[in-house]
C-alpha cells in the first residue's frame, strides 16, 4: 500500500507512507498556510500482494475542495 499526500505547490512538500500493511497505510500529515494545504493531492495505491502488476486501487484525488 502507499498513501501520498502533497501540498497544491509549483514545487510540492508530500507525506508519504508504503509499505506491507495489514489494514491501512497512513496516516500522512501536511502543515503549511492555507493556500499551501488548499487542494492538497491525495495518491493513493493498493495491491494484492508486493509482486502484483495490477493495482486494487489506483487512485489521485483532492484532499480538500478545490474551486
């Protein structure tokens, strides 16, 4: 599993967790101002087994609304 989290930057600072997990990876945190954390991006990835070459879950969204 890998959960990524990154500020809605030019040049973005991300919180990343990967691994083999069991039930959950995370959690991920960010700090910043609020125009830094506004639409912050979410990436996160899940598969079946560390050797699998097809993801369960393959997925980019926001983290917060974006206007």
């Amino acid at each position: 599993m890998k959960l990524k989290l990154c500020t809605h930057r030019t040049e973005p600072r991300c919180d990343t967790d990967e691994g083999s997990f069991s039930q959950y990876a995370g959690p991920v945190t960010i700090t910043g101002t609020h125009s830094e954390i506004f639409c912050s991006k979410v990436t996160a990835v899940m598969k079946s087994s560390k050797t699998a070459t097809v993801a369960l879950i393959d997925r980019v969204s926001s983290a917060t609304p974006c206007n």
